[in-house]
C-alpha cells in the first residue's frame, strides 16, 4: 500500500512541475513579443504621422498656389526712363516673368520702357497720383522725398558688389524702405540696380583727377553728384536722363556718367569715345509702388508682388556687374579709349570734402552712412 502510495506522489510531483516548466516559458518570452510589438506599433505611427506631415505640406503649397492664381485678373504697368534692355528694363522683365508665371497669367505685366516718361521724378508723381502702378526708378530722383537716399551717390562709399548686398539687405537698406513708404503716395518694394558709374566722355579721355578740372559734366539732378563735380573741380550741368544723347552731341556737356549698359540702351554710346573704368560711385534704385493701388490688393497679392518685386532686383544686381565689364571690353576692341585709374587714393582724397559737405547740412546721414559701413565687415 505504501510503495502504492508512493508511485502516486511521484507521478503527482512529476506532473507539477511539467505544469510549472510549461507556464514558465511562455513568461521569460513574453516581454520580447511585447517589445517588437510595441516598436512595430511606434514605427508605424511615425510612418503615418510623416505621411499626414507631409500631406499638409502638399495641402499648404496647393493653397498658397491656389491663393496666387485665384482673385480678380488685372494689370501691373510699369514703367522706367531707359532704353530696352538697360539694366532697369532687365529687372523689369524679371519682375514681369515671375508675376506671371506664379499667378498663371491672372495677372499681366506690361513695361513700358522709356515711353511713358523719360524723367524719374514725374514717374514717382504718376505713382503718387495714381496714374501708375509700379515704377524701376533710381535713387537720385528720389533724393527730393528721402533726403538719405542721396548717401547712394557719395563717391567711394561701397568697396564691392558683396558690400553693396550687404547694406541693401541689412539695416541700412531696411530703413531706407521704411522711409520711403513713409511718403504719402508711395510705397518701397526692394532695391534693384542702376548700377556701378564710370565716366563718359566725348573727345576727352579721363584718367586722373586733374582730366576733370574745367569738364563741363552731365550730372544727375541731385546735390550730391553736383558737389562731387565740384569738388573734381567740374561744372556739373543738370539733364534728364532723355536728354544725354542731344546734350553730348551738341557739346552742351563733355560727358557724363553711367554704365556702358545705359549707354548702348540710351544711344548716347554713340556720340562718347572714351570710358574711364572707375565706378566712382554706386548708384541703387528702388522699385515703387502707387500706394492707393497696392494698399487695395489683397494681402496675398502684396505679399507676392513684394517677394518678386525683391528678388527681380537681387537678380538684376547680380547680371549686371560682369556684363558691363564684358561690354567695356567690346567697346575697347572697337577702338574706344579706355582707361582705368589707378590712383584711386587720389580721386578719394579730392572728394572727402563732398562727406564734410553733407554731414553739414544732413547732420543724421552720418549714423547711415556708418551702417554701410559696418556691413563692409
């Protein structure tokens, strides 16, 4: 009975613990099953959850189309006082690509190059008065409503095409916008380029500072240039742009200064045939808008209109100082006399007295004139 009773406890030892190894498996596995099951899930969450990313990005790229080809169709004219294919008319026709190409057409521009005005002050008028949507005009013609705006012309003032960059889209170039659209009637866009000055002339080759003394100078119609004239020891003589051809031709002037790109696209390279390569002095521009048109867009077009407007001057800049220098040369090869002063200390020195000038009479173009300055750095 015994040896029965024991048999009976053995099998029943031997089935507890077959019992307690088959339950103790599946706990040393189940931790692993549950981590590969909790990472697929995690990994999958992140797959849908960068695909839902990636779907409002798509979303908000349709709408921001949709909102530049929706609305009301119209008409952008703009206008500028030089030739077809000047510097000015290059950065127009940028500007009038990118608009229509981001709208699809819904709006149209029109540039009218040189024949709806050959004077910049009466197209910023047209501006103000509402008779125009957008003009390409320089600096100079704007001296009379920014007083700043007249620091572009001081001579020697930008050291390169990066330190001119630097200022227009930095503090400098910001605050210039802002009091420019402070002026009743019109509104700053950007900067775009009326480029690096050389000088001009007809039978009388420049190179040093005294070939300018007793030159009788086209100037534009500011108080800076004027000065700097007299300070070379020229008679600077006040023409509009429309007029240089005529007045060079006719010996009013001996010359004047520009881009040999403005020059071909003006005609006035005809009746020149000397080109002193010294970019004396950097002349800027701005692309402005009439207020009471652009204020009634809506604040998607604005912000389109601003964003092209900015980055067809940016390309304009960055066209134009090789090909310049590309035409300087042809018109070298083609027996111009060109010449490239040296000793520019020299026409520096002569024209400080120009800055002294100035801070005299515009004590706060000091503190502008150190912030392009410091964007040198």
């Amino acid at each position: 009975m015994k040896r029965i009773l024991a048999v009976i406890l053995s099998l029943a030892m031997i089935l507890s613990l077959a019992a307690c190894g088959s339950s103790s498996a599946p706990e040393t596995e189940a931790p692993a099953e549950t981590e590969a099951a909790v990472a697929e899930t995690e990994a999958a969450a992140e797959t849908e959850a960068a695909a839902e990313t990636e779907a409002a990005a798509e979303t908000e790229a349709a709408a921001a189309e949709a909102d530049a080809t929706e609305g009301d169709n119209y008409e952008i004219r703009v206008a500028h006082v030089c030739g077809v294919g000047a510097p000015y008319d290059y950065g127009a026709n940028v500007f009038k690509k990118m608009i229509e190409e981001r709208t699809g057409g819904r709006i149209t521009v029109v540039v009218h190059a040189g024949d709806m005005s050959t004077d910049e002050v009466e197209v910023a008028e047209m501006l103000q008065n509402n008779n125009l949507e957008i003009g390409w005009i320089g600096t100079g013609a704007l001296g009379g409503y920014v007083s700043e705006l007249g620091i572009f012309e001081l001579p020697f003032l930008f050291e390169s095409e990066e330190h001119v960059n630097a200022a227009l889209e930095g503090d400098f170039g910001n605050a210039m916008l802002e009091k420019l659209s402070a002026v009743d009637g019109i509104t700053g866009l950007g900067f775009h380029e009326d480029g690096w000055r050389n000088i001009l002339t007809n039978g009388k080759p420049v190179n040093t500072v005294e070939d300018m003394k007793g030159m009788r100078m086209r100037s534009m119609q500011n108080e800076v240039c004027i000065a700097m004239y007299e300070a070379l020891g020229s008679t600077p003589v006040a023409l509009s742009s429309g007029e240089q051809f005529t007045g060079i031709q006719n010996g009013v002037v001996d010359g004047t200064d520009n881009s040999a790109l403005y020059a071909v696209a003006d005609g006035y390279i005809e009746v020149v045939d000397c080109i002193c390569d010294i970019h004396h002095f950097y002349s800027s521009g701005i692309i402005v808008a009439s207020s009471a048109w652009y204020d009634a867009l809506s604040p998607e077009d604005q912000a389109l209109i601003a964003e092209c407007a900015q980055k067809a001057g940016e390309e304009q800049r960055a066209w134009f100082l090789g090909e310049d220098e590309k035409l300087i040369s042809e018109y070298e090869a083609k027996g111009y006399t060109v010449t490239r002063p040296t000793d520019i200390d020299a026409w520096k020195a002569a024209t400080a007295p120009v800055y002294d000038k100035m801070y005299g009479e515009h004590p706060e173009w000091e503190e502008m004139v150190n912030l392009i300055k410091a964007a040198a750095q």
